[in-house]
C-alpha cells in the first residue's frame, strides 16, 4: 500500500497520548493529519460545551451517563459523523488509522481503507469490568458488540496491543488472525532514559487514578505488612486525591509535570500494579523506562509487559499477603532490583517503544 496522506482518528484524548506514535508514523509519509472523533472540526465551541454538560451528568449519576455513551445509536452517529469529517477534507486520505474501538471512521463508505490501534475489546469489558460497561441489558450490549464487529470486519488491517486483544477479536468476534498484528504500546510521554538507575530508597509508587479498578485497596492492606517489616518504606500514591490516612503513605494527587513524574520515578525503588483490570497501562512502561521493576497482576495485557522473574515480578493470586511478600523481598534484595532493573530497560529500548509500534504497523501497511 502506498500511504502518502494519513489521517489519525479517534477522541481527541487518545490522540494525544498516542502522538508520538504519529510523529514517528508521519516520518513515512508526505502528511499525515489528526482529526479528533469527538470534536468535529466545523463546530469546536459546540462540542466543548456537549463535552461540559456530559463531565455534569457524570457527576451527577455515573451509571446514566454510561448508558447515555455506550448505545448502538451513539457508536452509529459518532462514526458517520467522523466518516462526514474525513469527505470534508481537501483531500482523499490513503488510510485511517483510528484509536480504539468506541466508533468508527466510517460506516457507509468504505473506498478509504482504515486499520484501528486496539487496547482492549468491549466483550473483554463486559467480562472484566462491568463499570465500563453499563448496558442497560443483554440485548443493548450485543447490539453495540454487532456494531464493533462491524468495525472490525471491514478494517484493512487491526493492530492489537496485547495478545488477549488479539484473542478476544478471534473468539469474540470471529475475526480471521492474518487481518490481527499484536505490536505492543511505549511510554507515552518519556523519552527512553540513558541515566543512572539507584535503588535504596524503599519507595513503592502506586497509580491510584482509578483506586478500585487498579487493585488500591490491595495495596493499601499489603503496605500494613510491608510497613511492619521494613519501618523506613514508604507508598506514594499518585493519580488523584484519596481519604487515605495510613502510616508511611503520601498521597500527592495528579502529577502534572512531566519533570515532577521524572524524578519521582528516580526516587523510587518499586512499581506496584496489581490491577483487576488494567488493558495494557503505559504506566508500567513508563516505570521500566526509568529501570524501575514492577509487580503486577496476571491480568489483562500486564503479563505481557512484565516478564515474571527477569524485569519485574507477576503475582497470580491477588491477595495482600501475597503482593506484601513480593514487595518485602525485592525492597531487601539491592542486586535482584539492580538486575531486573537493567532488563526492563533493555525491554522498553528494543520492544516497548513507539518506533517499535509504528515499524510493525508499516510492516503490515507496506506488504501491498
């Protein structure tokens, strides 16, 4: 195939954080262009304001808004209107290339061919994590899933970032595996790290913008025993404010500054990450970038980014004790967090990077 003019779609959210992945793809193409799926161009202070009244309704009652969001109705219209946004262009695009599954770049005309950058499925949703997924019933959930296929079907090419995405499109949704290319995901927002690595500290940095979903309350219990065992060991909870009141844990909310995170990073010695469902947490990168091992669950797409034994460690039985054990023997053991340090490094330097990602998916897209 040959891409002169690209076009990046999707919610405008996920367009940012992926951005360095179109950079990189935009270095094998004349131009390549982003157009948000959530706020179309012709009408930007409308959709802010759409974009305002859906934060209200949220806060007022999760679940509705979550019905009001996920319906047959809102993936249809979200995508033609996408699909009207491209025909409006000054030009045809040779391919889409789209972030996640919510819609789709098109739904009536197909001349353009498009391929979709997929971190989770919504029949993994529905099994994993019922909060993303508030179907009023049975039949409203398969009628979205129709929708999805659909989707997936009619994709030029779909790039799984995880294995168990690229199962679920198999099982779930009866795609063929040659049309499925798993190509991982990168560090959003860290270059790769050359510096020095110490360890020392007994610091344990927890991502808690999601407390529940992301195993807090596992944590939370784990740390009790840690603290007992190793009195100088701190968790640093970030993500967004807690009621915590816990001996030896700071909680200092949302890190906005990319430095910020950098040093905190730097000061720490351990990654935990024992999410309930977590589809594939570029946080976990990130730590690795900067050689910080993690402990993580089996599920999801972590086993995939943690290697168990060689740069972190992956605990199969959720339970405080278990994690508090992982936790006291690596804060103990300088030289195993030294060594796996070195792999996890070496792991985001020659797969889990964005020239990675985007030289497996123009591996595919230039086969034709």
């Amino acid at each position: 195939m040959n891409i002169q003019k690209m076009v990046a779609t999707g919610d405008g959210l996920f367009l940012q954080r992926y951005r360095p992945l179109f950079e990189t793809l935009s270095l094998e193409c004349e131009q390549l262009e982003y157009l948000p799926g959530d706020e179309p161009l012709r009408f930007p202070l409308l959709n802010k304001v759409a974009r305002l009244l859906n934060k209200l309704i949220y806060v007022i009652s999760p679940v509705q808004s979550g019905k009001h969001q996920k319906n047959k109705q809102t993936f249809i219209t979200k995508s033609k209107r996408l699909e009207h946004s491209i025909y409006q262009l000054e030009y045809k695009p040779d391919f889409v290339l789209h972030i996640f599954s919510m819609y789709c770049p098109f739904w009536e005309r197909f001349d353009i061919p498009y391929g979709m950058y997929l971190d989770y499925t919504m029949s993994l949703v529905h099994r994993n994590w019922k909060p993303w997924a508030p179907f009023a019933n049975s039949q409203d959930f398969q009628a979205w899933k129709n929708c999805e296929r659909l989707a997936y079907e009619r994709a030029y090419h779909l790039f799984a970032m995880s294995d168990v995405v690229k199962s679920s499109l198999i099982v779930d949704y009866g795609i063929q595996p040659e049309k499925i290319t798993v190509v991982g995901s990168f560090a959003n927002r860290h270059t790769v790290y050359e510096g020095e690595k110490p360890f020392g500290t007994k610091q344990i940095l927890f991502n808690g913008a999601e407390f529940e979903r992301k195993g807090g309350e596992i944590v939370l219990a784990a740390f009790k025993y840690v603290k007992n065992i190793i009195p100088e060991s701190r968790l640093v909870i970030i993500g967004k404010k807690l009621a915590v009141q816990q001996d030896g844990v700071d909680n200092p909310g949302r890190i906005g500054s990319l430095e910020e995170m950098r040093q905190l990073f730097l000061q720490t010695d351990l990654v935990v990450a024992p999410g309930l469902c977590d589809p594939f947490p570029s946080f976990i990168i990130e730590a690795m970038n900067y050689g910080i091992p993690s402990i993580v669950s089996t599920n999801d797409g972590m086993p995939e980014i943690v290697d168990n034994g060689l740069n972190g460690i992956v605990v199969d039985s959720l339970t405080p004790e278990l994690l508090a054990e992982k936790i006291i023997y690596l804060l103990n053991d300088i030289p195993t967090l030294t060594a796996m340090s070195e792999q996890a490094r070496q792991k985001v330097k020659t797969q889990l990077n964005r020239q990675k990602v985007a030289e497996k998916i123009m591996q595919v897209l230039s086969k034709d």
